[in-house]
C-alpha cells in the first residue's frame, strides 16, 4: 500500500508583519498589496512597510493600492454614515487619515520616493466619460451590496431599527447620483535602493 503524502497548505495572512518570522533566506522582487486600510492599524503601518522592505532584494518594488475611507461629494445621510464609521475605525485602531502619512511611512521604511497615482472613481453613472460611467455603475452596485451585506451590523451598533437602516441606505444611494459621490484610489510604487548606505 502506498501512502499519500499530505499536502502542506498556505494561507496568506492579511498583515504582512505576522510573517516576518517565516520568510528568512527567501526575497521577492514586488509585493503587491490592495485594500488594507480597514486591516491594518495606524500604528502597524510602519512595521508592515519595513517588513516588506526586509523581505524585497535590492531594486524590488512595492505598490500599495488604497482608497480613503470616505466617500467624497458626500449628501447629508452619507457624512451621517462617515460620522458613525469614523467612530467605529477610532475603537479598533484604524488610522481614518492614514492616506496622508503613508507616503513619509514608506520613505521612513528605506523606500525611495514613492510614485504615486490617483483615480476618482464614480458611485453611480453620473460621469459622462463613457468608461468611468460603466466603472460607475459596478462601484455601486458593490458599495450598495456592501451596505446591505453589513445591515446587521449597523442596525445593532446603531440601536436603530431595520426599517430605518433600509431608509437611510435609500437615501444614500439617491443622494451618490445628487451630489456626484465618488471614492478616490491611490497607488503608491517605491523600489529598494540597489545600495544602501550605510
């Protein structure tokens, strides 16, 4: 009888630092990374990006791809909802502001000066660029999933009733077209010095 040999499972880990004891004789040459600004806590950010730095051969890149954590042209009922989420962020460490520092964590890390991009990208089919109308329609429909998959979560938090969240969503969705509601992305790309100086 021949015995299989297990399999030996990976999971990637949401925070980078929680490996820094795993990857020692191994660099990369780019790390990715999208969307962690609700994972990682303001004060975690540095030692992410020294983490990355370690782990990256000389003249590897970086690039971080987040958005802020707001919409912008917010109605009245989204700042609502921003006022109740900023709060949230506050008690579980999150940095609501982290966009603005991330650029000097990077360069505090090692990293050369960052290039950085940004996209303002449309809640809704409001835009009359033809793309950024498709782009629109489908960044609704996500964030609209999104306050639905999360209905249970505010309600409870909030101490309001469903009926009241279902309310207040609509008038969110009316008020992204109204005002022109869009969320801006940002993509930062550094490289590690070929040499280091010492």
């Amino acid at each position: 009888m021949i015995k299989q040999k297990k399999k030996k499972m990976y999971t990637s880990l949401p925070i980078v630092i929680e490996i820094k004891n795993e990857i020692k004789y191994i660099s990369v040459v780019r790390i990715h990374q999208r969307d962690m600004g609700q994972m990682i806590q303001g004060k975690q950010w540095a030692g992410v990006l020294q983490e990355m730095f370690r782990v990256l051969k000389p003249s590897g890149t970086i690039e971080l791809v987040e958005s802020d954590l707001w919409y912008h042209n917010p109605g009245p009922m989204q700042q609502t909802f921003h006022g109740y989420l900023e709060s949230y962020y506050s008690t579980l460490g999150l940095d609501v502001n982290y966009i603005q520092t991330l650029e000097k964590w990077i360069v505090q890390a090692g990293f050369g000066p960052p290039e950085v991009r940004t996209l303002d990208l449309p809640i809704g089919e409001w835009s009359k660029d033809g793309e950024l109308k498709q782009f629109g329609f489908i960044h609704r429909e996500t964030q609209k999933a999104w306050l639905k998959n999360k209905k249970s979560f505010h309600v409870t938090r909030w101490n309001i009733t469903s009926e009241e969240y279902d309310c207040a969503v609509k008038e969110v969705l009316d008020e992204w077209d109204a005002y022109q509601s869009f969320s801006r992305y940002y993509c930062w790309v550094a490289t590690k010095p070929t040499r280091m100086n010492i």
